[in-house]
C-alpha cells in the first residue's frame, strides 16, 4: 500500500486568540478557537492524507514580530518530526494572517512555507482597530491592568441579573477571551496598533521588498490566498454595531467593497473586503472569495450559542468553505 501524502496545516488564531488540542474530548465551545474544523478535515481528509493539524499558542496580545516569532519557533519544532524537506500550510484567520506573513517574509521561513492561505485579515488595516487603539489610553488603568480586568470580569459574572441566554454567551465569551490573557498594557497596545490602518501599511511598506521577491520565485513558491467575509443575515447581533461603525465612518476603501444593491456593509464586523486582499492584491489575483459569514462564524463560532455542548457541528456552507481550502492545499501538493 502506498504511503499517503503528509500535509502538515498550521492553524493560526487572531488577537486574543488561543491554540487547542485538538485530542482532548474535555474542549468545548470557546475554548477551542478554530471550533469542530480540525475533527471535521479529519473526517472528510483523514483517509485521503496523512493530515496532521497543529494550532499553537501565540501570545494573545503583541506585536506581529514577537507574535510571529512564536509562531516561527511552533512550526520549527513541528518540522522536527518530519522528513527534512517538509514544508507546511499555514491557514491563519484575523490578525493570524499577518504573523504569518511576517514568519514567510521576515522570519525567513519562505522554503519551509507551500502555502498560506487567510480569513478576514486586516492586510491594510482596520477603523475598528483605529478606535481600539484610540480608546486604549481610557480603557487601559494606570495600574493593576489585569487585576482591574479580572475584578470586572468577576462583578459582571456575579451581578448581572441574566435574561436572555444571549446575554450569558456573550458574557462567556468575553470571559473566555481573559481566561489566560497575561498580555501586558504594552503588548495589547502593540498588538491592536497592528489592526489599524497606519500600523497596516507600515508593515506592508516593511515587508514590501521580501513579499515581492517570494512572489517572484520559481524555485519552491509560496501560494498565497484570500478570504474576507460579508455576513449573510444576522449571525453575531454582538457585531452589528461594528458592522456598521465601519460602514459609516470607514475609510472610502473599506465601504466600497461592500455589495450596495444589497444593502450590505463590505465588512464582517471587524474587517472589510478591501483589507481582507493582501496589500499587493487590488486585482483580486490573489484573493479567493467573499464568503457570507461574520469574523466570528467564519471559525464556526455562534453567540449566542444553541448547539448542545460538546457540539461542534458546521453549516453545510461553512464546511464547503474549509473544503474549498483544503482542495486548494491539495493542489498545491500535486494532488488535484
């Protein structure tokens, strides 16, 4: 029987992000980031190629250097197991695009990449990030920053006269996203200044040189693609008002990308279709899909939740999607 082709995929998450183990049973809904892919690709793949997944931990909030150069170290060691010449796919969402474009381009790691391969990342920057990082300095105490966070974690948890199940997931989920956070005030600062349009663009302008290169190989390319997301219906009510943040007070770029005679904000909540393309991408050359899901269903996450627990079951269009990425995989490896 021959041996089946070894496809290692890197599962990156965004800020405030976590990786998971995807062998432990005890993981359920917020805490496992990419929720029911791995078991999903498994299934559908797990005959066909040796698939293995790996979904490292970077640190939750940071700059894209030192969170890249996490991610950089977890893929170093994952390439330890296998046969010298093995090269990853890395499919990263949000912010995880653009650690992973710093590990291919600055980390150097451009032979050891095959493919890479984004979901909603802010390639040009978000308004959203804009107003986080505008808002840090009001949002960030002087002093006992996680100490603050956890105390008003614990009140909310303890006090709020609870109405709606839709109320209590969104809680859990904001109290998820603490569970582990040891950022620092600097780390969070440096890492939202990524997501916003001024912090975008001199990254881009920083890799700029390296990127054009790598797109120019022959020799062991890196395949490079897109994914940015319109929400068809109202999945996250928890997003709406961000949806239409950017909608009004977006740049010109980030509205017009939208679907107009739909009446639809070119944006998923958190970032637009325009920013989704990578910065040398206006053509759309590089760049997949629109696909109708909002920043947080595109990782199969629904808040409020009505999935029993334990489940982790995908929409019928969501799962085409990650078909849809995993065949592009496959071809990159030769096989399709």
């Amino acid at each position: 029987m021959a041996e089946k082709t070894l496809i290692v995929l890197i599962l990156v998450h965004g800020i405030m992000g976590w990786g998971e183990n995807p062998q432990d049973s005890k993981q359920d809904q917020m805490k496992v980031y990419y929720y029911g892919v791995q078991p999903f690709l498994q299934k559908e793949y797990g005959a066909k190629v040796n698939l293995v997944m790996v979904a490292p931990t970077l640190p939750r909030a940071d700059s894209v250097k030192n969170r890249g150069t996490a991610l950089k170290e977890a893929i170093g060691k994952e390439l330890k197991k296998w046969p010298v010449g093995t090269r990853v796919h890395i499919l990263a969402h949000s912010m995880g695009g653009l650690d992973s474009r710093w590990v291919v381009a600055e980390g150097g790691m451009a032979d050891a990449v095959a493919s890479l391969t984004t979901i909603a990342t802010p390639h040009r920057g978000t308004t959203l990030g804009d107003l986080a990082y505008d808002e840090l300095p009001i949002l960030i105490p002087a002093g006992g920053f996680l100490d603050t966070l956890y105390k008003i974690r614990r009140s909310i948890w303890r006090a709020l006269p609870f109405t709606r199940s839709a109320d209590q997931d969104h809680l859990a989920f904001f109290n998820q996203m603490l569970i582990g956070f040891d950022s620092t005030p600097e780390q969070l600062s440096a890492g939202v200044r990524a997501l916003t349009l001024e912090g975008a663009d001199e990254f881009n302008r920083g890799l700029a040189e390296k990127e054009r290169s790598i797109l120019a190989r022959k020799d062991k390319p890196v395949k490079y693609l897109a994914y940015g997301g319109i929400p068809d219906g109202d999945q996250v009510p928890l997003l709406k008002p961000t949806r239409r943040f950017i909608e009004l007070l977006g740049t010109q770029e980030e509205k017009k990308w939208g679907d107009p005679k739909e009446n639809k904000p070119g944006n998923d909540g958190a970032v637009s279709v325009w920013s989704a393309h990578f910065p040398w991408d206006s053509e759309g050359r590089y760049y997949a899909k629109t696909i109708p899901y909002d920043h947080f269903a595109q990782v199969n996450w629904r808040i409020p939740e009505n999935r029993k627990p334990g489940e982790q079951e995908m929409s019928e269009g969501l799962k085409a999607v990650y078909r849809e990425i995993m065949d592009n995989i496959l071809k990159v490896q030769g096989m399709r």
